[in-house]
C-alpha cells in the first residue's frame, strides 16, 4: 500500500468519521425551542421528525462520496483538494445551523445557504472528474439544501422583522 493512501476500510472510516463530527456539531448548535417553534412556516415543510432521517441520509451519502472518491483518486494533490472541499462544505453546513438556530438569523442563514450549496455543486464537479459515483452520492444533499432554501426564505418572508427587508 502507497504511503498516504488508505485501503477501503480507511477511506470509510475517515468519510464516517468526518461525517459524523460534522453532524455532531450541527446537532449541537440546532436548537428546536420557543424561538423556532414560534416562527410561522409554510404549510409544506415537513414534519421535525423528518429532518433528522433526511440529514442521517444525507450524511451517509456524503460519506460514501468522501470515501469512493478517496479511492477514485491516486493524486496526493488531489486528495488534499478534495478533502479541503468537503471540509469548506462541513463548515459551512455547521455555519448555518449557527446563524439559523442559535443566533436567531433567518435572514443571514439564507445569505449563507448559497455558499453552502454552491460548496456542494463544487464538491459534485470536482469528484466528476475522479469518480461520477462520488459526484452523483452528493446529489440527494444539493436537491435537500435546494428545499432548505426555500424554506429558509419562506420563514423569512412569512416572519416579520424579516419579511420586511425581502419580497
């Protein structure tokens, strides 16, 4: 085995690990109280319960992404990029649960949410190129932020002081 490279068992280990410190800090600061239950919703959102079962998938599918690009790739230069992608995506997944549940900013959330997803639309295009099975794991996560989005700006819109400030 290469220096550097780590066998199947590894690469999934890392995904899974990485995966789950990820969602372990976005859990952390996901806080469902008075504020959240407050706010007005559209009628489509999907129940609470929900949410946790769509990101464990979601989270699974990134993982399996990590792990079959990791062992997609040969280049040191390239894992390096792909590993900095997907950990740009995990900071910025955890950065607006932050700005959304915990400081209370819908507004500033929805701001953020666009580089969240376009960290995932590069992710997709940078593992295209080692792996389609990578980049196309990852497509079940862009569609899921697409209706994060949505919702965010709906909770926005339909909660003042933010509905003020957009149309």
């Amino acid at each position: 085995m290469k220096r550097g490279r780590a066998g199947p068992i590894g690469a999934v280990s890392v995904a899974a690990a990485a995966a789950l410190a990820v969602a372990a800090v976005g859990g952390t600061v996901t806080e469902l109280g008075p504020w959240y239950r407050a706010l007005s919703k559209p009628a489509w959102q999907p129940p609470d319960w929900a949410f946790g079962v769509i990101w464990t998938a979601i989270f699974a599918f990134a993982a399996a992404a990590g792990a079959t690009g990791w062992r997609a790739t040969a280049s040191t230069v390239t894992r390096e990029w792909m590993l900095g992608l997907f950990a740009l995506n995990g900071f910025l997944n955890v950065l607006w649960s932050l700005l959304f549940f915990r400081l209370h900013r819908p507004d500033w959330a929805l701001i953020e949410v666009v580089g969240l997803w376009l960290s995932i639309g590069v992710l997709m295009v940078f593992l295209a190129r080692v792996s389609r099975t990578a980049s196309a794991l990852l497509a079940p996560y862009i569609v899921w932020v697409s209706i994060a989005a949505a919702l965010n700006y709906e909770v926005i819109r339909l909660n003042p002081p933010f509905g003020g400030a957009w149309p």
